[in-house]
C-alpha cells in the first residue's frame, strides 16, 4: 500500500451528504462523509446492511450524485461534471463489480469484455486484443467462447472482473463481490483482487459484509448511520 502525503490521492471526499426525499420525510444516507485513499491500496467497507456502504460506492463512482460535498478522484472533482461528462467519465475511469455479476447472457465470456471495449470507442485489433489479455489476466482463457450460464459461479465472478478492467481504470468498485459464492470461491476472487491491486497498481474499493475480506485488505472501515466510525489499518501477512 502506498503512503505518501505530497502525492494525489484515489479518492478523497469532504462533507459528503446523500439526502432522499421520502414522502414528507428526508433520509441522510451518507452524513458528512470525510474519506481519504491512497493510491494502490485495497479498501473494504464494513457495516449492517443500511449503513450507507452502497450509497457512498454509487457516490464515489458517479452512479449517484450528492446532496453536497465533494469527491475528488485522482485530484479531479467528478461531482460537479455534467451528466453527459459523468457518463463518459464513469465509462472510461471506473471499474465496477457487483455481486449479481450484471453479465449479458446471450453473448460470450469475450462478447462481455469486448462490448465495453466497442462502446469505448477503441478499434477493432486492439479490442480484439484487450479483450482476450483481459480473460487470460482472470483465468479464463479457455472458456472465452462461453455463455455466462455455461460458467461456474466463480468464473462468473471472474469475467465481471475481466470486463471491469477492460478500461484500464485506476480504480475499481465492488459492491458484495462474494455475496453469492460459496466460501472457498469467494476466498480466491478475494486473492486475486490482491493480486491485481498489487500487479496493476489499482486502487480496490469493496463492501462487503464477508469476513474473509478482512485477509486481503490493507484497511477496514467500518460504516454505521451514514457516517465512518472506525477505520483500521490490516498489517501485511507474513510469506
């Protein structure tokens, strides 16, 4: 994990607030949210399930927008973009991975990443290429011909990261990754998230409520109410 106060950082918020109207009623989901990442680093977000851990990932990856404050990424305030520049933004900086996978299910493992690549914008040999070093990078080299269903869960998992990547964001976000899959699937997804932190110097932001994640972070931060309460730094496990 990089640590050094003079470089810019992944991600950085200031007196975020999300407000929903309901009926007569308001509901802050995020409070004054104040958050702070370096670069290269492996973040879990920890809370009960209304804490607010959804709201501030949809935040920060500019699928929601707030009811005010600030998120900067890598030094540039997104919250302020327009919804055409949001979307572009989103598209070509952002990585997502969500716990229904969201794959297209009538088209390939290689249709999946490749249409990320086609809406991007980029030309036919070198989405070609992307796409299948993207399979490769997850394991799934052999099965870029197969349809989602034809996959195990795991698999599954592994092309959404295929796709998420796709883009070559510097930071992806991943909501419940392991909610689906059985224990010992969801420890290799959350081995391989290290790995690709530490071998493409992403910045990896995930909630999650699966102990397991606690292995492989190199900080935990614990939401309740709209607000970060507690946050602790995981020291690196021996080799």
């Amino acid at each position: 994990m990089t640590d050094s106060s003079s470089e810019v950082l992944a991600v950085e918020t200031h007196d975020l607030w999300r407000i929903y109207q309901t009926g007569t009623q308001e509901v802050a989901a995020l409070r004054g949210i104040e958050l702070k990442l370096a670069p290269s680093s492996f973040i879990a977000l920890k809370g009960r399930s209304g804490s607010g851990k959804t709201t501030l990932l949809n935040c920060i990856g500019g699928l929601d927008r707030p009811s005010r404050g600030t998120v900067r990424i890598f030094g540039e305030d997104v919250s302020s973009l327009n919804d055409a520049d949001m979307t572009a933004w989103r598209r070509e900086k952002v990585g997502f991975v969500f716990q229904s996978f969201g794959l297209l299910p009538t088209l390939s493992a290689y249709e999946n990443v490749e249409l990320i690549l086609r809406i991007a914008g980029m030309g036919n040999k070198d989405r070609h290429n992307r796409a299948v070093e993207c399979l490769k990078l997850v394991g799934l080299g052999k099965w870029i011909h197969h349809r989602p269903y034809e996959l195990s869960g795991g698999q599954q998992q592994r092309l959404a990261i295929a796709r998420a990547l796709a883009n070559r964001p510097k930071l992806i976000l991943a909501d419940e990754p392991t909610g689906e899959l059985d224990s010992g699937t969801a420890t290799d997804i959350l081995g391989f998230f290290r790995e690709i932190v530490n071998q493409e110097g992403l910045t990896m932001l995930v909630a999650s409520h699966d102990a397991l994640v606690d292995r492989f972070v190199d900080k935990i931060l614990r939401m309740s109410d709209g607000q970060i309460i507690d946050e602790e730094v995981i020291e690196p496990q021996p080799a």
